[in-house]
C-alpha cells in the first residue's frame, strides 16, 4: 500500500516508518524539519507544514491510508488551540485527497481533567469531521527508546537512586511495549474505524515503573518518599533537574500525571486485533534491547549531545582524498596494540580503573576484522571500505560504541574522516563517568582520529600513491 505518515520525523513517526517499509508499503514521509525525516528504501520524505492546507492534500493524493502522530507541545502557548486547528486542516485535506482512512494515536483517560489529555481526545474528532474514517488508538505511556515518557523514566530511574516524589507516582497506569504499539498501529489498517484503547499487560504505577526500570537495567532497587504537598506544577521542575526532556513538553506531560490512564473496555480491542502485548518488565527490557539494535545503524547520523539516553562526541578531520585507501586499511589493523589507539597511558589507565568494577579489558587482534569479531575491548559491527563500527563488551559503564567512517566527495576532491564515540550509561556510576570525563574524552577522541590520519599520510608517504580504488566509500554529508 501507498501510506503516509504526519509526523514522521518524531519517535513513533520514525520506528513506524521502518516497519511499514520493512513490511513492504510506501511510506511519504511528513513533517516540517526535513534533515530529521526518515530515508531509505520505500520512504519518499516530504517536507510539509500540516497547517498548510493546499501543499498537504498535494502530499496525500494517492494514500490509502494516513497515519497522525502530531502535536504541538513543544511550541507552547495555546498549543490546544492549536492541535485541534492541525487536526481539522488534516481531516479535510485527507478528505480532498481521497484518503481512505486516518489511523491516530491518542490518549487514554476517562473524562481527565489535564489540557494535554482533552486535546488528545479532541484532536481524534477533528480528524473526522470531514468525513474520512478515523481508527484512533487510546494509549497510556509508550515503553521505546525516544519516547519522552520513557526518556523521563530512564533518566529519573537511572540518576537517582533516592528520590522525593509527588503522590501521582502513585497514580495507576497501563504502559505499552513500542513492539504491541506498531502492531496496532499496523493491523490498524484492516479494522474498523472507532476508538480502541490499547495497553500492555500490566497495570502498574509511576512508581513500580521506576523500580521496574532499575531492576531489568540491573541497578539498585529505588528509595521513594512521597510528599503528598509537591504537586505536579513543582515536580514539574524537579524533571527539569534531573532529565534533559524538553521543558514544554514535560511540564504537558507531568500535568496529566494525577489522571489514571487504563483500558477501562478492552473488549473492542481484544476483538479487533491479535496482540498479545507485553508485561512491564518484558517491555522494558525489549526496549533497551530494540535501542542496543538500533543504535548502530544510525550511529554516524548522530550530532554531538545527548539523544535517547545516548551520550556521543562527533570529531570531524579534514584529510586529503589520497588517503582514503590507507587510512581504510589502517582501520583494518585494529587489535592487539595500545600503539594503534594512540595516548597509551591513557588507555592503560583506563583499563586499569575499569577493574576496579569487574571489567576485564584485554588487548586482542583477530585473523579478519570482520562483522562479529571479538578486537581488544570491542565487538566488531560493521566493516566496509572506509568504515569501521565497534561496540563495547563488558563495560560496567554502559554500552559503548566507536566508529570511523571516510567520506569522499563524489567528485573525489575532498574527504573527511568523521569519528563517532557513544556511551549508552548504566546507572549513577556512568553518568559521573561520562560528565566527569567529557573534557579528557574530547581531547583523547580528536587525537584518535587526528591519528588515523597521520598514520594513513606516514603509510602513504612511505609505500608511494595509493592505488586503491575509493569507490563504495561514503559520500561527504
């Protein structure tokens, strides 16, 4: 099928992307920031204001279907007005176009008093107001890597292992797994058009589900004390001291906090649709496993900063063309030597310290640097001409990944070593690990991939001109 997607660019627009494709649709891909919008394969990214009328029907012509995953929380302001204004524009240039249905993720709540939950509820009927059939999805918080209500968790869980809460942590909630989230999402397609509201197996509480994330991530059990006096407005800015969520959104999100957000009439749903959604622990743990999966085939889009509980320093090296085919077979010489890494004593204090927690970093070279090969510390991701993927084994810090990739223009003129190093932290101990070491990481990576380039131009210089063909490197970004 030919189906579009509003929203493309955010969380669930991204991981629905890759399953409608992965399932063999087309996906026209929406939304306003087009360097944020997915590509690939199946995916004809389109960038498209939803308040502009005209250029969205232009967009959807041709869709069988049209999923809505937008909000507008992050402007601030009246940004109830606003959704519902987005949603009317929606509904009738799905109409104009001949969309033939609208699928829609809302929110749960019976009657709730919070304006983020009313607007969820009011945007679903105004995708239908022009008449085009409208499958909307009642969900509570979405256990997946990206998630804001995830990341929130995540963060809270993770950094502090005694914490002051209000009493809506208390508050009864039905999270769902990212993994039963896209197949409704995806069965959707083929049912009838109504409201469903959809959970996971588990009715729990903001509570157990901090405790829940600590124990499948293998950290402490929480102390919580809860002060019935903090109300949500305050704890709204405690979030904002311990999670780098956008402030906007969180303090929408913290609002609704007080209201319970359970499937209160299953029936529908369990008619409908063949899930079998995931206890709280299991989603949890399935997400930190999608991300672990996920994260490498992304890796070298990364900026520098934070996203999704991800900490990544980018180094970029200008280097002459020529190189190209030293430097990939001086990639290729990984293992079994500090030499190869450059500061020696450095790293030779980094694996002594890293002892001192139970890890047992060791050199080690391989046969073949090759998918799957076990070199010094690392797993080896991927290896192609040019680049270079490694990921942790046994950190007590987190999980860890190091990249190179060249990047040649495709006129062969210029080239850029561009070097990516991430830390996915576990816990108290590697968040002060990452932030404490930030100024000595960012000189030890650029020297890393200052290096790589010296040695290729030594190698270059040494042997005469290089002979190897740069073809199938990665273009310049």
């Amino acid at each position: 099928m030919r189906l579009a997607v509003a929203g493309a660019s955010g969380y669930v627009g991204g991981v629905l992307v890759e399953r409608l494709t992965a399932d063999g649709h087309t996906v026209v891909a929406l939304g306003r920031n087009g360097k944020k919008l997915p590509r690939g394969s199946g995916v004809e990214p389109k960038v498209v204001d939803v308040g502009d009328r005209a250029a969205l029907t232009d967009a959807l012509r041709d869709c069988a279907a049209a999923y809505y995953l937008v909000h507008s929380m992050t402007a601030g302001g009246d940004f109830r007005a606003r959704d519902r204004e987005l949603a009317e524009t929606f509904g009738a240039a799905a109409a104009a176009a001949g969309v033939g249905r609208i699928v829609y993720l809302g929110g749960l709540g019976e009657d709730p008093s919070s304006e983020h939950l009313q607007s969820r509820q009011e945007v679903g009927h105004a995708l239908g107001a022009d008449g085009v059939p409208v499958v909307e999805l009642r969900a509570a918080v979405i256990l997946g890597a990206g998630s804001i209500s995830f990341e929130m968790l995540r963060h809270i869980a993770g950094r502090l292992p005694v914490m002051v809460c209000p009493r809506w942590v208390r508050t009864r909630i039905q999270p769902l797994a990212e993994r039963d989230l896209l197949e409704y999402l995806v069965q959707s397609l083929q049912v009838e058009p109504r409201v469903y509201e959809v959970g996971g197996a588990d009715v729990t509480s903001y509570e157990e589900m901090i405790n829940a994330y600590a124990r499948v991530r293998g950290l402490h059990r929480r102390l919580i004390v809860n002060i019935p006096l903090l109300t949500p407005h305050l704890s709204a800015y405690w979030v904002d001291l311990v999670t780098p969520v956008d402030r906007d959104v969180s303090h929408s999100l913290i609002e609704s906090l007080t209201t319970e957000v359970v499937v209160r009439d299953p029936g529908p749903t369990a008619t409908a649709f063949t899930v079998t959604p995931l206890g709280l622990d299991a989603s949890i743990r399935d997400a930190l496993e999608r991300q672990v999966q996920r994260t490498p085939v992304r890796i070298f889009d990364r900026g520098d900063g934070v996203d999704a509980g991800v900490y990544a320093i980018v180094v970029d090296v200008p280097m002459d063309p020529a190189l190209a085919g030293a430097l990939d077979a001086d990639l290729g010489a990984i293992g079994g030597s500090q030499a190869w890494y450059g500061f020696a004593i450095g790293w030779w204090l980094r694996i002594t310290f890293g002892r001192l927690f139970g890890e047992r970093m060791r050199l080690m070279a391989a046969p073949e640097v090759v998918p799957g090969a076990p070199v010094d510390w690392w797993t080896v991701v991927e290896r192609d001409p040019g680049v270079l993927l490694l990921a942790s084994v046994g950190w007590f810090f987190g999980e860890a990944w190091l990249g190179w990739q060249v990047r040649v223009s495709a006129d062969g003129t210029a080239a850029t070593l561009h070097q990516v190093g991430a830390l996915r932290t576990k816990g108290v101990p590697g968040v002060l690990y990452w932030f404490g070491l930030v100024p000595l990481h960012r000189r030890v990576f650029r020297n890393l991939a200052q290096l790589r380039v010296a040695r290729a131009r030594a190698v270059h210089a040494a042997h005469g001109p290089e002979t190897r063909e740069t073809r199938g490197f990665p273009a310049t970004a």
